[in-house]
C-alpha cells in the first residue's frame, strides 16, 4: 500500500503540473512525423518496428528518468528517506509511475504511429503484447538504475550510458516480436516475448536486492 502511495503522489504531480508528459508526447509526436516524412513506404513496414521501438526508447528516457532526478531537484529526497516507508516500496511506487506514464505513452503514439506508416498489422494484439512487455522492462531498468546516478552533476549525461547496455536485450527482443506481430509469422514470437518477461522479472528481483543501499547511501 504504500507503494500505491507513493505512485499516486508522483501521479498527482504530474497530472497538475503535466511538465513531463507534455514533454513525452511532444517528442513522440515530433519524431513520429520526422520518420514518416523521411522513410520511403516501400520500405516502412520492414523498418517501422525499430523506428517505433526508437521512439518509445528516447521518449522514455526523457521521462521515465526524471522520477527520481525530480525528488532531486525539488529537495524532496531526503525526506522521501526518512518517510515511514521502506526503500523497496519507493523502488515500486516509482515503477508503478512510470508504468502509468508508458501505458499512456502507448495509447497515443501507437495509433498514429502506425497511422502514419499505413502498417497493416496481421496480429495487433500480440503487437500491443510486445510493445508493453518491451515498455515495462524497460521502466524496470530505468526505475531501479536512475537513484545511481541521481547525485550526479551529468545525470543527464550518465543515465543513458548506463541504460542503454542493460536493456539492450529487451530492445532486439522487442523490434523482433513486434516485427513477427506485424507480418503475421508469430511461429517463433514465444521466445523473445519470454526472454523480455525473464529479463523484467530478473531486473526487477536484483532491483530489490540492491535499492536499499543504493537509495540510502
């Protein structure tokens, strides 16, 4: 419960301020068009599931990152530590944020994404399956890697070099589930789907183990 808490203040923020949403959507939008005026149709379909998965990565590093870097520049962090809450539920209260944010990230940009490209889709269900998955391990990494680098004077910088090598199984894996989902040849799509939801899984269960030392150093 107290994880809820701590989500629905982090939400309540977001929701009256919308500083980083606003910013997430607008990014999206943008390099949506950008991509769409500039690859050939004849091409898109082969090239849309890692231009799409592009948008969600630098989108969600904009946003996802800054759950933890605004308790930073707001003063808030110290208190956030010395709150009857252990650092765990923090760790998930700041996953559930982010899941909320990505969940309203998808519902927009993935309609006008595929849009934009006029992608006919053979399994779209198993395509918003994909991109969620890809999406939630992503927010696991973020979440749980962005307290590392919080005191940081580049965090801005730092955040994504460390990201970026982690997750990078979840990219390959994704642009290959959404790519099978699009084309409709799902023989295969169990196993990248599964090596997403294992290294969600893991990630967040080494998350757990290591955030409290993290969190209060």
């Amino acid at each position: 419960m107290k994880a809820l808490e701590v989500a629905k203040k982090d939400l309540r923020i977001e929701f009256r301020t919308k500083g980083t949403l606003n910013l997430m959507i607008l990014f999206a939008l943008v390099t949506s068009m950008m991509f769409s005026v500039s690859i050939p149709m004849s091409v898109a379909e082969r090239v849309a599931p890692s231009l799409m998965w592009l948008v969600f990565l630098f989108v969600g590093m904009l946003g996802y990152g800054r759950a933890f870097l605004r308790e930073a520049e707001t003063g808030t962090l110290e208190g956030l530590k010395m709150a009857p809450i252990s650092p765990v539920s923090v760790l998930v209260g700041k996953v559930l944020y982010n899941i909320v944010l990505m969940l309203l990230m998808e519902a927009i940009v993935l309609p006008i994404f595929v849009g934009l490209f006029d992608l006919s889709v053979s399994k779209p269900l198993l395509m918003l399956l994909s991109v969620t998955l890809g999406n939630v391990g992503f927010v696991v990494v973020v979440s749980s890697l962005s307290i590392l680098v919080i005191k940081s004077k580049t965090r801005e910088m730092l955040l994504p070099i460390l990201i970026f090598p982690v997750v990078f199984p979840v990219i390959t894996s994704t642009i290959v589930a959404i790519r099978m989902s699009i084309s409709g040849d799902i023989s295969g799509i169990v196993s990248p789907l599964s090596l997403i939801c294992g290294f969600a899984i893991l990630m967040f269960v080494v998350s757990c183990l290591t955030f409290e030392h993290a969190f209060t150093d």
